[in-house]
C-alpha cells in the first residue's frame, strides 16, 4: 500500500523504517480527502534542476511550492547559493564578529523569497539559521539563540505562537502551522529547550515536547528518544 503514496518536497508525512515495518507519520494536520504524501528523496536546496534529477528514477517531475518557486526564479536561487558559501566561512569560524555578519548575509538571502516562508519554506536558509543558534548558545547569549532558532523554525514554514522573548509569563508555546520535517528539527527543539531553561524556564519542558515529537516522527518511535537526547538534554550543531 505504501507504493501508492506519491512523493512530495513540501509533504505531508514522514516514512520511517523500524526492521522491515514502515512507519508513516504525518507532519502537519491533515484535513479529509487531501493526499498523503513523503519524500522519496529529501528536500535540499538544490537548484530546480539537480533536485528533478534525484528524482528521475521514479518517472516524474515534482511541483510542489518549493519546486514551482524555485524554477520561477532561478537567478535568486544562484545568489542564495553565493551567499550560502560566505555564511558558512563565517559558521566555521564562530568568533565574536561572526554572528553579526551572518545576521547580514540571511538578511539578505531573505530577500531574494518572494513569498513568505509560510507558503514556500526557506531551504537555503534554516539550516544557517540553526548553525548561528548554535554559536549564540556557545558565546553564551541565550537570548539570541533563541531568537535563531523560531526564525529557523519559520524559515521552513512553521507558525508558531507564544515562544519569542520578551514574553508574557504563562502564555504557552503552541504551534499553528507545522512545516518541513526535517531530521535536524530535533536539534533544533532542544537548542531552544537548552535555552529556555536559562531565560524562560517554563518554555523548556515545551520545547523538549515538541523535540521528542519530531523524533518520534522521524525515527517512526521515541522509545530511543533518552538515549540519544533525553538524560543529558543534549543538542547537536
């Protein structure tokens, strides 16, 4: 049965392996009648061309947001690639003057979307966002770490209420739009959840939910969940 299900960049579900069982989860709400859909190959940010190529085994194109926007604007696409490359100098140096420079360089990778991220996630840029997340959390800044990260989240679609600082006290952090599935999401959960701990320590055990969440959709289980995150409430960058 799981053959029937099409392929999708912007997807619906995540397939997971546990010996030969599929799981299939799925990753945002899913109104009746609409078509289950995951990747058979994951979304990078490729551009339009390279991505159908990984996909021509199968037989078909993809025409989701990512891919129609993407081929409607192949010359941003070539800028975000120029730009990706200097923002990465400056992740792989990580001194002091490095995040503001990053902050510049996605400032203006964001500019190249047309559309908001809420409709066509940012695959050029959460990835960054989640590295500069990961340097604010490393130069002790814990409110910008987590400024970073929503904003990582965001780039790939999500909508999210209740998590950016400063804050109302008691307000929960609640998810209104779910985005890509990404396997580093789980990172990026409990990055925020390392951070909340240290500005916002009700927000922590909420983040940490939603980290073991994303786990459990993109390893089809949670009961490993501890071991690889749970007992030390580690993130990796």
């Amino acid at each position: 049965m799981a053959s029937y299900i099409n392929h999708c960049c912007y997807s619906n579900a995540r397939r997971a392996f546990i010996g030969d069982m599929m799981v299939v989860r799925a990753t945002q709400d899913i109104a009746p009648d609409t078509e289950i859909t995951f990747w058979y190959q994951a979304p990078a940010a490729d551009r339009y061309s390279e991505r159908q190529k990984k996909l021509r085994h199968w037989g078909f194109k993809c025409s989701c947001a990512i891919c129609r926007d993407d081929q409607t604007a192949m010359e941003s696409v070539v800028k975000r690639r120029g730009l990706k490359a200097e923002v990465l100098k400056y992740v792989q140096l990580r001194n002091k003057t490095a995040p503001s420079r990053i902050e510049t360089l996605l400032a203006t990778m964001a500019k190249t979307y047309r559309r908001p991220a809420a409709e066509v996630p940012r695959l050029s840029i959460w990835d960054l966002q989640l590295s500069l997340a990961g340097i604010y959390m490393q130069q002790d800044q814990p409110k910008n770490a987590v400024d970073s990260a929503l904003r990582a989240l965001q780039s790939l679609g999500y909508v999210i209420d209740g998590g950016n600082l400063p804050r109302i006290l008691g307000m929960p952090m609640v998810i209104k739009q779910w985005g890509v599935m990404m396997d580093s999401l789980v990172n990026c959960w409990m990055l925020l959840s390392a951070a909340y701990k240290l500005v916002a320590p009700d927000l922590e055990a909420q983040a940490e939910r939603y980290a073991r969440i994303s786990y459990s959709i993109c390893v089809g289980e949670d009961e490993t969940f501890e071991d690889s995150y749970g007992k030390l409430g580690r993130y990796l960058i």
